[in-house]
C-alpha cells in the first residue's frame, strides 16, 4: 500500500522486516528515515521522492541485498544522498537520480 504523503516520521517503521523486497515509495515530507530499513536483508529496490532527510542514521544498514542504482532518489538531491550515504549505511554507488 501506499504511505501517506503527509507522513514525516518515518523512524525504525521496516527495521528488521527480513522477508521485504520492495517498500512503498517513501513520500515527499519525510524528515526522519533513521533506521527505517534497518536489517531489511532482502530488499533489492527503494524509491524515495523526500529531500535526504536530515534525521537518517542507520537507514539502509544491513540492507545486503542492495545493489548499486537501487535506490531512486530525486536528481536534485542526489549529491545530498550520496553525501551522506555513510551515515545512512549505504554505499554511495546504490543512489540513482531519477526525476
């Protein structure tokens, strides 16, 4: 199902889901993606329409099934993602800009 676009908070709301593959697209407000995938093993795809989020730590850590493109981001945010890719525990490469 699709998540509201009026959601901001978006903190620990997959961590741990071991069997995802594919989320939601995450909407345009989200502020907070701290340990939002965290541990999400199998998941092979994300696309997110929101700004790097300035609340992201641990977001995409223990996400092994990534590969690099997987992760859709807005092209005009797409330095920012890549930028903070550590922090997010996610490697840079897995960004792609996508309009």
């Amino acid at each position: 199902p699709a998540i509201p676009s009026g959601v901001t908070n978006m903190h620990g709301c997959f961590s741990g889901c071991t069997n995802l593959t594919q989320a939601p697209v995450i909407p345009s407000g989200v502020t907070n993606m701290s340990w939002c995938f965290y541990g999400c093993s199998k998941i092979t795809s994300v696309t997110l329409k929101c700004a790097a989020p300035s609340q992201n730590g641990s977001a995409f850590s223990g996400c092994s099934s990534l590969t690099a493109g997987s992760i859709k981001v807005p092209s005009v945010h797409f330095g920012a993602y890549k930028a903070a890719a550590a922090g997010m525990g996610a490697d840079p490469e897995w960004f792609a800009a996508e309009d």
